[in-house]
C-alpha cells in the first residue's frame, strides 16, 4: 500500500512534467485531459488508501513512512516522509476529488485561452503540492507543500499578467503568505529547540506526554500561536485577509480549487495536525476561537455590500474559514473538518457556477448587472441555489450538520462566542440570498445593456455542477449528530484528536434547541434577503462603502506598510546608501589616504600598472612553485 | 587525485599564458576553442575530485605539499575538506557557464586569459592551507576581475572598478599585517616559523591582541563578502562588469569573503569569534533587512542582485556566527545555492539587455508575452532566490536560521524576516519587467530568429536549471560531505568557549590520505 500511497501525489507531479516538457506538442484538450486523468487516477488511489485503512484496526490507523533522507545537518534530520492517518485520508479524498471535477470543469472554461495548457502545467503544481502537504509526516516536509501551494497560487492569480491588477493581486497574496510562513518558520525553529525533531511523530507524542522531552504548556501557547500566524496567513484570518479578495483575479476554477475549496484550508489542516499542543495551551485556543469568530463575522459584514459576483463568495470563504477556526478554538476539530469538506463541495460548486454566469455574461462580473438568468441556465441555477441553501445552513443540505457542530461547540466554550456565530449565520444566509437574488431572479437587469443572450453553459461545466450539487446536499450524512452509530466522520478521527476534540458540556435538551436555532437563523436570513433583493437591486443603505472597501483593512495596511515601506526603500537607496554609507566608508579611506602615499599612487591613475606588476609576479612566482615542485 | 588538485590551479594558469602570448592575427575560434575546452576540463577534474572524496572525514584530503621558501616557513600545501570541496566544484561549474554565456566578448584572448587566470586564483584561494598560499591567490583575484570589470564593463566601469580595487586592497593590506603578525606570534613562541593555517590554530595570544587580529582578517573577508557596511563597491562594481564578471563576482569571488571567515576567523581566532559574535550578528541581521529594503527601492536590475546579495551574504553570515553545526553547515551549502542562482539571474539579465538595451526596470514591463521561455527561467530562480522549498536556496537558509535560533534566538528571528522582504523585492522586480500591459520593442537576436531565447542560451542555462532542481531536492551528498568538517571548527571554536586561554587545537585527525 506504501508504494501506491506515493502515487497520490507523484501522478499529478508526472503530469505537470509532462505538460511542462511536452505540452507544446499536444492538442490542447489532450493536455487538459491529461492533467485530469492524472489527478483522477489520484483520487481512485486515495479512495483504495482510504479502505486500507478502513480495514485496519482503528488504533493502528497510521502509515508513517520515510522515503528518503531530504537533508541532515548536526542534531537535524528531515525526511522525505508521508504519514496516512484517519485526518489525511480525508484530505487527500476531498483535495483529488475535488480537483478532479475542478480540471475537468477548466477544459471547457479555458478553452480559448491562448495559454491554456500553462494553466494545467500550473493546476497540476498546485495539487502535487496540496497532497504533499497534507501527506507530509514532518513540518518540513509540510511546509514545502505549503509553499509549493502558495507559489502556485501566486502564478495562477497572475495567469493573466498584462493586467496591472492580476499581476500586483498575484504579488500580493504571495508577500501575505510569506508573513505567515515567517510565523511557520519560527514555530518551527522552537520546536526544534524545545523536542529537536520536525517530526509529527515525536512532536505530537512529547505533547502527548509520551515522548521523553514534553512540551509545557507555555510552550505549547507558543508554538500554537507561532503556527497559527502561519495559518492565519494561508488562510485568510483578520487582519492577513486581504489577499483572498484581490486573489479573484486568476481564472475562476483557480478560485473554486485555491482559493475555495483546498490551499486555503491548509491552515485550518495544520491547526487540526498539532491538536494536541493547542489543547496543552487555554491561551491559544481562545486566541484562534476568537480570531476565528471576529473574521466570521467581519468578512460576511463585508459580504453583504460588494458588487462583484466572485467578491461576493471570496469574503464569504473568509467569513467560513473563520468558522473553521472557531471551531478549532473550540475544540471542535472533527465539526472543523466536517465543515471544510461540506465547504469545499458548496464553495467550489458557488464558483464554479459564477464562473458559468460570467461564462454566459461575456466576463461581466456585477450581480447587479444580472438579474432572472435561472429562466436561461437553469442547472447552473439550480445547482447554485443548493448551494446557497447549503452555506445558510437549512436542514437536510451539508452546511447544516458541519456549521451546527461548530456552533454547538462554540457555545460549550463560550456563549459569547456562539452568540457572534449565530450573527454571522444570519448574515451569511443573507448575502447568499441577495446574490443569488439579483444573479438569477428579479428583472432581467442585462437586457439594458442591449441586445444579449446568456446560454446555459457546456456539459463539460455543467456536470461537475451537478456532482458538486449532491454532494452538497448528501455531505452531511457523513456526520450525522443524531446518535453515536451515525456520526461517522467522528468515529474515523477520533483516534487522531483523542482527548484534544471536546465533549459537549450540555444535555441534548439544550443541543435540540441550539439545533433549531440554527434553523431559524437561517431562515430569518434568506427571509430579510427576498424582502430586500428581490423588490429591488439598489438599496444604498445596506450597502454601506466601508463595508464594500471590506472595512478599509487593505487601505489601511497599505497606508501603514506599504506606503511607509516604499517611502523607506526610495530614502535607504536614493540617500543613506550612496551617500551616508558609501560617504562614510569613502570617508574613511580619504582621511587614510591623507596620510598615505600608496593610496595616492592608486588613485592616480597607476593602478593598471600597479596592478599588472602584482599580477606578473604572482604568474611568476607560480611558475618558481611549478619548477620546484616538478623537478 | 593530488595532482588533480594542483591541476586546478596551475593549468588554468598556463592557458591564460598561453593564450596571452598567442600572437594577436590568431582567430577568435582558437581562443574560444581553447578556453572552453579549458574550462570544461577543470570541470571534470573539479567533479572527478568531488566524487573521489570520502565523505565522513573532517579533514583535509588530496593535499599537495611541497616546500616553497622554507626560510619564512612558506610551503605549497594545497587540498580540500568538507568546506572547500563544493565551493571549489562551484567555481569549475560558474567560470564555463560564464565565458560560454558571456557570448561575443569571449572572442577576446586577453578576456579569456584574464578569466581563467581569475579561476585560477580562486581555485588557488580555496584549496590552500598555507596561509601566504591563500593570500597570494586571494590577492591574485583582484587583477584579473579589476581588468575585467574595468576593460569590458558598461559605459562607468572605469570608476566602478577602481573603487572594487581600492576597497578590496585595503582589506587585504590590513589581511597582510594581520597574517604577518599572526605568524610571527606563532613563531615566537618557540613554534618553527611556518604559514601553515593547521599549524597555526594552536597560537597563544593574548584577548586583545586576538581581537586585532580578527579584526584585520575580518575586514579583508567583509569588504569581499560582502558585508554591510562594506559593501558599496559592490552595486557599482555588478552594475558595471560584464556578464561573465558579474557572474563570478557575485557568484565565486563573494564566496571568497564568506568562506574566508569561516576557515580562518573560527579555526585560528575562536575567543574572539566569541567575542565579536554579537556584532558581527547584529551587522549580519542589519545586512539582510537592509539589502533587501534597498534592493525593493532599486530601480536597476542589476544593482537590485547587488543589494540582493548582500542580504542573502548577511544570511550566510549569520549560519556561520551562530556557531552551531546545523546553522554553519547550512552557511556552507548557502554559499553554493547562492551562487548557482544568482549566476542564473545575473545570466538572465544579460540575456534580456541584449533584447531591451536597458537595466532599468521601471522602463521595463510585459515582457512575458513577447519572451515566455526566459520569463519561465527567469521565475524559477526568482523562487530558488526566495527560498523556495523544493529548489535549493531553502534548505541552506532554513539550516542557517534553525541553527542560530538555538544559540542567539533573537538574531534569528529578525533575520527571518529576511524571508518577507526577500519576496518583496524579487516579486516586485519580476512584476516590473515581465509583467503588465506596456509592449516593449525587443532587438532581434542575431543568432535566432525567435525573439525569445535561443537553444543555444537556453542549453548555457540548463545546468544551472538542473542544479538549483537537484540541490533543493537532493542536498544531501553536499551535507554529508560538508557537515564533518564543520563540526570539527565549530567543536574547535565550543572548546575555546570552555577554555580560557587559547591552547585549543583544531582536530584534523580525520584526515584522509590516497
């Protein structure tokens, strides 16, 4: 089984090579079958890894195997190494399988790009690089995924280079990142110090107790929040969040696999990976709960006033990562995970049906623009609204088990929490409804722009539509609240979070009603949406400036970095180098010169000479040394 | 395999004789003939030699040891460890690639000879373990890339090489003072008077006469390095050689500076190596976040890579003087990442001046539309620059900044933010020239009819691309061949640190012979 689990991400690397060396000479639609397959035949051997574990006993669920030595210095050795567990067989399922149905969805989508098979050699990357991460069994090892990932993301978002906007988002999301990876590094960096091991292994059992060297949990505060910076960044929390919006300039399946459904959730994977120390450590499981609530709800707030169809579910993907993180403040990991999947399903299936709309719009992306497209693509549309019912969370669609068990979690840790959580939801059913609202009911606001004919897409977008559809609507039924037998995703991780996932502190008297709540929530939102959205497009009072500006946090980061960085960058290099520096340096050697004749010897034009003497009767010399040494 | 090593630095030597006595009516293909072939064969030599290298060993192998002025104690004693071998492979891999790449003015006998004779010198500052051997060699580099820049730069090289040659010969005057006194410690101490550096370790100095002298070596190996803040020569100097120069000024002759202070400072002054640690930090810390600040303000390509390397020196610095055998050996492999991509870089920006005619990037702009092949390159080792995991330049740092972590935390958490900065500006660079709308009139190349790079360039480049690949993923045969000997000089410098005076020797036990 080892030797297929190294498939998982060796098929996907063999096709970026493939279409890198070769791609030039095939037909396009060759090369993005290519690439599909290759991530297809990924997703048959996760689902045979899966099974293999299935079949094992659930305390021996773990293959941890290294393939070779990546590179060792003093104390430190870093393998090469993939660890299949219970949490990265789920991973590895959704991630190929998602991007499965994502590739194929391209082939049509980019069909008349000019670099279209860039885009596969690129999309190949990234998944090569999301397995790696996940299958890591080391942070190192992780970590080059989690870089690989963020590299792609950045040529992606800039696939389309000649516009200024893509390049600078592109360049953006990169440099964000990388404020992340310098909190990964450091967590890293004290690990090491502290357990002098990377390995998952050995790191999570000294948290564990297990191992010789246990971490404290003072220690463990650290290095949970040091990685969380790492994963705020990777995952779009308050205030690193920035990047995500400007990021919906690549292509839009980019959006669906990057910046939806898998790379953005690595931090929450990574956050989920070191479990037991956050559970050492009060101080930093508040911290994340609490970051995560705040984005939640800041991002859907923004949400509800942006224009930009694609706007519109990248602040929501903040908003639901935020989620994710409360559920992992909370303890949740299990709902935390259970809801990154349901999300993928609903989010990339919510982007891959914008991308249809704007497809039919000619790459007009302004909802209000739009209006009653349901009546002319009827399966993007009715895909979409399954969707939506899916992230507001009505039962019986995904979003209602996975959103509940974060929430139910929550309020177990603080009501204060759950009370901003179920804000959100309200909101979060609320700026879906008035997307899709003004997308694709109410008047037919396109037809002022002239004489125009959305159509629905081709079959090669709309069936990955429809297979997003039911898994949205089925995801839930992989963890079923109702009893102990039907919570099956639960019972498949708990051998990896132990006694760091919580027990619910309440009866199921109060559960039943947070359940409802949960329910009304909902329903309240997508009754305030048709009340508003579908009377009218222009509301200008619920659509707030600051709030389309997502609160001014870019503006406001950009005036204090950017601005002041660029303004240092231009005084360092115009000023202090060439002149304070070098002058002082310059300085130095006149006053020496002053008093030295060689110096004034050198400055007066004998240096070639001077210098050809030197070097004469360095040749010389070598020759004396050749004669002696020969003879 | 001994006589390989004197191969290295000899036969260049003599085809740079050669080549300069051949009489002036011989074609340019008998030159380019010559050279290359030349070059190429010291490659293998170079490679012969790494793969023959018993890896496990500290000590120096395949040394060549005659007597030379025995009067003075002077001897030929040349060889290579763990520290020197892949510097002196790199040297062989960089000078090919940089005269092949170099394009019309390799058509020169007097620049081929003055580069190989610069090789020469380098092979001939790595290898040597006499201490008046290395300074005559260390020396001898400053002419022939004096000529180089100066003779065949852009239109200010004048200046710029006269201000590398001034800065460079103060250092090595105050190197000069420093290794005369050195020796002549050594020698009053009832020691026979001898230069060689394995001899010398165990000289007893007093604190503060120790101190000087770190102090003048070190100032010879930071102006080279270079260090901040010794390194204003260095964007004069880069923006106005030559390709080829440029390429092994940055990529070769810095390594000089970096290596220098690892073998000599830590081996023959380890209580003042302790002593300056804090310093030489804190400018090593300074240099990372500096440059880089710099390199974002930059305008010119050229002298961004120079305010590039100087961060990137800082961070191998910074390995070194964290003095832990992880953060040095990661030092060490730095030296080498740092060399294979910015002599790519450096070869790409030549590739595209011969395109745009400028250096200026804010003049530049959508030339990945019109060049897709040496955008595609170009991004490569823009990544391996930032240390991506996967290509080499990660590793090196990642080692570099974990190993100073566990001894000066501090410094290596503001050092990593090295990490941020260096994605601004090589981000930003590559966005000015490749990306945006602007369309940009490109000269044709002569030798292709495709405006894009030819096979001919793109093959040039190819052991580079396959280097930085390879390295990143596969580091290990380097590590395990560099790690022994530098934990023998950190557990030297450990060993100082316990012991007051300085009796300490360094343990060359593992030496290897053949």
């Amino acid at each position: 089984m080892n030797s297929l689990l190294v498939l998982v991400p060796v098929l996907p690397l063999a096709g970026f090579f493939i279409n890198l060396f070769f791609g030039a000479r095939l037909p396009k639609k060759v090369s993005g079958a290519l690439a599909t397959v290759a991530v297809g035949i990924a997703f048959v051997i996760a689902v045979i890894e899966y099974s293999h574990l299935l079949s094992l006993a659930s305390a021996n669920r773990v293959i941890d195997t290294n393939l070779f030595t990546w590179f060792a210095g003093g104390a430190l050795t870093i393998h090469f190494g993939l660890y299949l567990d219970p949490l990265s067989s789920v991973m590895i399922l959704f991630v190929t399988g998602v991007a499965t149905l994502i590739h194929a969805y391209s082939i049509a989508y980019m069909e008349h790009d000019p670099r279209m098979k860039t885009f596969f050699v690129y999309l190949n990357l990234f998944v090569f690089s999301m397995l790696v991460l996940v299958l890591a069994n080391n942070f190192v090892v992780a970590f080059l995924g989690w870089e690989g990932v963020g590299a792609c993301s950045y040529w992606l978002i800039s696939f389309w280079f000649d516009r200024d906007s893509a390049a600078s988002a592109g360049k953006k999301a990169f440099i964000i990142n990388r404020v992340g990876d310098f909190g990964y590094l450091l967590g890293m960096f004290y690990i090491f110090d502290i357990v002098k091991s990377l390995d998952y292994h050995n790191v999570l059992g000294s948290a564990l107790g297990s191992g010789s060297l246990a971490i404290s949990p003072h220690q463990a505060t650290v290095i949970a929040l040091l990685l969380f910076v790492g994963a705020a960044g990777k995952s779009a929390q308050v205030p690193l969040f920035v990047w995500l919006v400007d990021a919906m300039e690549g292509p839009t399946p980019v959006s669906a696999l990057i910046h939806a459904a898998t790379m953005v959730t690595a931090g929450v994977y990574l956050m989920a990976r070191i479990a037991p120390i956050i559970h050492l450590s009060t101080v930093a499981s508040t911290t994340i709960a609490i970051v995560g609530v705040s984005t939640a709800f800041i991002a859907a707030m923004a949400a509800t006033a942006q224009n930009d169809i694609k706007k519109v579910l990248a602040y929501s993907t903040v908003s639901q990562l935020g989620y994710m993180f409360l559920g992992i403040g909370s303890g949740a990991y299990v709902a935390a995970i259970f809801l990154m999947v349901t999300h993928a399903f609903y989010k990339a299936l919510l982007f891959l049906g914008s991308g249809s709309v704007i497809h039919a719009m000619n790459d007009e992306q302004d909802i209000k623009k739009m209006g009653a497209l349901y009546k002319v693509m009827p399966i993007t549309g009715f895909t979409f609204v399954i969707a939506w019912l899916s992230i507001a969370g009505l039962p019986p669609f995904s979003g209602f088990f996975s959103k509940g068990d974060v929430l139910l979690a929550a309020y177990s840790k603080s009501p204060i929490l759950w009370l901003v959580g179920a804000v959100t939801a309200v909101l979060t059913a609320y700026y879906m409804g008035r997307e899709v609202y003004l997308v694709f009911f109410g008047g037919a606001r396109y037809k002022e722009a002239g004489d125009f004919h959305p159509h629905e897409s081709p079959k090669l977008m709309t069936y990955p539509l429809i297979i997003l559809a039911v898994l949205s609507i089925l995801g839930g039924l992989m963890n079923l609240g109702f009893s102990s037998g039907t919570d099956f995703l639960t019972n498949w991780l708990v051998p990896v979070f132990g006694s760091a996932e919580r027990q619910l502190s309440f009866g199921s008297g109060t559960k039943a009603i947070l359940e409802i709540g949960d329910i009304v929530f909902a329903a309240i939102g997508i009754f305030l949406a048709s009340r508003v959205w579908l009377r009218s497009a222009i509301n200008p009072a619920l659509e707030r400036d600051i709030l389309r500006r997502g609160w001014g946090v870019d503006e406001f980061l950009n005036l204090l970095f950017s601005r002041q960085g660029e303004k240092l960058a231009d005084e360092l290099n115009g000023f202090v180098d060439p002149l304070v520096i070098d002058g002082a340096v310059v300085g130095g050697a006149k006053l020496v010169r002053s008093s030295a004749g060689v110096m004034r010897l050198l400055q007066n034009g004998y240096v070639r000479s001077y210098a050809l003497v030197i070097s004469l009767g360095m040749v010389v010399l070598l020759g004396y040394v050749v004669t002696r040494a020969s003879f | 395999m001994t006589s390989l090593v004197e191969a290295l630095i000899i036969f260049p030597a003599v085809v740079a004789l050669f080549l300069a006595l051949l009489p002036k009516s011989s074609s340019k293909a008998i030159t380019q003939s010559i050279t290359t072939v030349a070059m190429v064969a010291l490659l293998i030599a170079a490679a012969v030699i790494a793969v023959t290298f018993k890896a496990g060993f500290s000590g120096y192998q395949f040394v060549s040891s005659y007597s030379w002025i025995p009067a003075f104690g002077i001897s030929w004693k040349m060889g290579v460890d763990g520290i020197s071998l892949f510097l002196v492979v790199l040297t062989a891999v960089i000078f090919p690639i940089a005269y092949i790449g170099a394009g019309e003015k390799g058509n020169s006998k007097s620049f081929a000879a003055w580069l190989l004779l610069l090789e020469a010198a380098c092979f001939g500052s790595f290898l040597s373990i006499d201490l008046f051997a290395f300074f005559v060699t260390f020396e001898l580099t400053l002419i022939p890339a004096y000529f180089i820049i100066g003779s065949w730069g852009y239109e200010k090289s004048g200046p710029a090489a006269i201000k590398f040659f001034i800065y460079t010969f103060l250092g090595s005057a105050l190197l000069l003072v420093g290794m005369l006194a050195l020796v002549f410690i050594h020698a009053s101490q009832g020691h026979p008077i001898t230069f060689d550096i394995t001899k010398l370790t165990n000289t007893t100095m007093a604190s503060s006469t120790e101190k000087w002298l770190f102090a003048a070596f070190t100032a010879a190996f930071a102006v080279k390095a270079p260090m901040f803040p010794f390194h204003t020569w260095s964007p004069d100097a880069y923006r106005q050689s030559p390709t080829a120069g440029v390429m092994v000024l940055a990529a070769v002759m810095a390594k000089l500076g970096t290596y220098g202070i690892l073998r000599f400072d830590l081996s023959l002054f380890p209580h003042a190596t302790i002593a300056f640690t804090p310093l030489i930090l804190t400018l090593a810390v300074i240099g990372i976040i500096y440059g880089a600040i710099v390199a974002a303000g930059e305008k010119d390509v050229k002298r961004m890579l120079a305010y590039s390397s100087l961060s990137h020196m800082g961070f191998i610095i910074l390995g070194i003087f964290g003095l832990t055998s992880i953060g040095a050996a990661g030092g060490v492999l730095q030296m080498i990442n740092h060399g294979i991509y910015t002599a790519a870089l450096f070869l790409l920006v030549g590739y595209l001046y011969a395109k745009t005619d400028i250096f200026d990037m804010s003049k530049m702009g959508g030339l990945q539309k019109k060049l897709p092949i040496l955008a595609g390159i170009f991004t490569l080792f823009v990544m391996a620059s930032v240390g991506l995991p996967g290509l080499s330049g990660f590793v090196g740092e990642f080692m570099i900044l974990l190993g100073t972590f566990s001894g000066h935390r501090w410094w290596a958490v503001v050092g990593a933010t090295g990490v941020i900065l260096s994605a601004v500006y090589m981000l930003w660079s590559y966005q000015q020239i490749f990306h945006g709308s602007k369309e940009m009139a490109l000269a044709e190349d002569s030798t292709s009819k495709s405006l894009d790079l030819s096979v001919r360039q793109i093959s040039v480049l190819a052991p580079l691309v396959l280097l930085v690949v390879l390295v990143g993923v596969y580091p290990r045969p380097l590590l395990s061949r560099i790690t022994p000997s530098v934990n023998a000089l950190i557990s030297h410098v450990d060993a100082a640190k316990n012991a007051p005076a300085a009796i300490a020797k360094l343990n060359v036990s593992g030496k290897v012979t053949h």
